[in-house]
C-alpha cells in the first residue's frame, strides 16, 4: 500500500463530500428571483456544471483508492503520473480563472482550493 496515495484518495473523498454538501448548499444561495429567465438559466447551468466535477472527484477517489490497495504493476505508475497531471490542471485552471476573473472579493487566499489540488499533484508525483 502506497501511503502518499493514500492520502490523496483522502483528501479526494473529503473533497467529494464536502463539494456535494457544503458546495451545493452554498451554490444554491445564489438562485437568482424565478421570474428572471436568463439569470435563472445561467444559473442553473452553473449549478449543473458545478454537479459535474463530483463525477469527477468520485471516479478520482475510487481510482485513487483502487490504486492504493491493489498491486497494478507496470500500469501503477503511468495511472498516478496521469492522476497527479490531472489534479495540477485543476490547480492551473483554478489560479487562472481566478486571476482572470480578479475579483477582490475571491482571491487566492479566499478560494484557497488549488492548493489543495496542487498538494494531490505533488504528493501523488511523488508516490509515483
């Protein structure tokens, strides 16, 4: 059993929780008045959109999990480096889409996620 794999496969199922409860609920407070079509639609996109990543963090962790307690061979590693890659293009994508946005309000310190995913990234290039 890989330690450091482990942990990711952790940190990836607290994520998944924490992104269907608390995220959903918070996500929700931003349902814009039912008479306003557009807003309603886009927001409804987003909520959508947002529901997709915890298919993501679920095949992640149970992939992550798998890896962890079963010997995979030859296909071990190129499976991690794969995951690892795939965590810090999240990172990326979260840094860039924020400096892009450049709200105040929602900095890096204040949606610290990526450093989550690029923690995942390192540890799992590691345990590679």
């Amino acid at each position: 059993m890989n330690v450091l794999i482990l942990t990711v496969a952790c940190i990836t199922l607290l994520a998944l929780v924490a992104h269907v409860f608390a995220g959903t609920k918070e996500t929700a407070t931003i349902a814009p008045a039912s008479q306003d079509e557009d807003l309603t639609a886009n927001w409804v996109q987003a909520m959508c959109a947002f529901q997709m990543l915890t298919v993501d963090l679920l095949v992640v962790a149970v992939a992550l999990f798998a890896v962890a307690f079963s010997d995979l061979g030859q296909l071990e590693r190129p499976i991690v480096l794969s995951l690892s890659l795939l965590f810090f293009l999240w990172g990326l994508v979260w840094v860039i889409q924020l400096k892009f946005l450049n709200r105040r309000a929602a900095g890096l310190l204040r949606l610290p996620h990526w450093m989550v995913w690029f923690l995942c990234s390192g540890l799992l290039y590691l345990g590679s």
